[in-house]
C-alpha cells in the first residue's frame, strides 16, 4: 500500500504540477480533498485547480523535483524543491522575472486510493525574499 501512495503522490508531482494536467486530479484526489496550507485552505478540486493556475500564472515554467519521499500507512510525505522564473503576476507581486528556488514539504492522507488531505510547508518567507518583496538578512537595515 505505501508504495503505491508513493506512486500515487510522483503522478501527482509530474503530472499535475509540473505538466500542469488538471484534468487528472478527478483520478488521483476526492471531490472533497483539503489543502491545509499556512496561509489558506484550498477546497476541491477546483479550488486546486484555481491554486495551480495561479502559481503556473506567476511562474509559467515551475518544476517540482521530488528530494524525499517517506509513507507510512495512509500518509505520504514528500520533501520538494520548485524552481521557476517569475513571470507573471503572483499573489499581487508584478513580474520580477528572476528566477526562484522554493523548498516544501508535503504531507497526505489517502483514502480509497485518492488523496483526501494534504497538509504542506512552505519557505513562503525565502520567496518573497527571492523576488525581492522583503530584504534578506544581509540586506536589511
């Protein structure tokens, strides 16, 4: 059962986030699927899909290269890093154009064999000071 979760969860990264085929999220996620995120919860496959056509809106070429991947039982847990140039507007932020590595880590529930929950971590903070929104350390002040 774990490995094919891990499985499930590599389509999902490929497939979905980084080919950007929504249309597979019928397959691999319930139509009552959850992301817990810091900032949000996203509900649905529709608001998945209006996530990820948010983030491919501001970075149109993001990839997600899988670093760890560990399950247990029903949950898998998936250590990423995304990198992508930021080319259009994201979360309010104007194109900067510079080019951004993000570290996440994912952690999902599934259940019948789809993802119901995911509950993800984000350097949200080292974004943002990528694209130049916040100063880095040795910048400030």
């Amino acid at each position: 059962m774990s490995e094919h979760n891990k499985t499930l969860m590599r389509r999902a990264v490929e497939e979905v986030w980084n080919q950007g085929n929504v249309d597979i999220l019928e397959e691999l996620v319930a139509s009552d699927f959850i992301i817990h995120a810091p900032q949000a919860e996203i509900h649905g496959r529709e608001g998945a899909k209006q996530y990820l056509a948010m983030l491919r809106g501001g970075f149109p070429d993001i990839h997600f290269t899988i670093e760890d991947q560990f399950a247990d039982g029903d949950r898998v847990m998936t250590r990423w890093t995304a990198r992508g140039t930021h080319k259009g507007a994201f979360q309010g932020i104007p194109p900067t154009h510079k080019q951004i590595r993000l570290a996440g880590t994912d952690i999902v529930r599934i259940a019948n064999g789809k993802v119901v929950e995911c509950w993800t971590s984000t350097d949200d903070l080292g974004l943002l000071q990528q694209l130049g929104v916040i100063p880095t350390p040795e910048h400030a002040g």
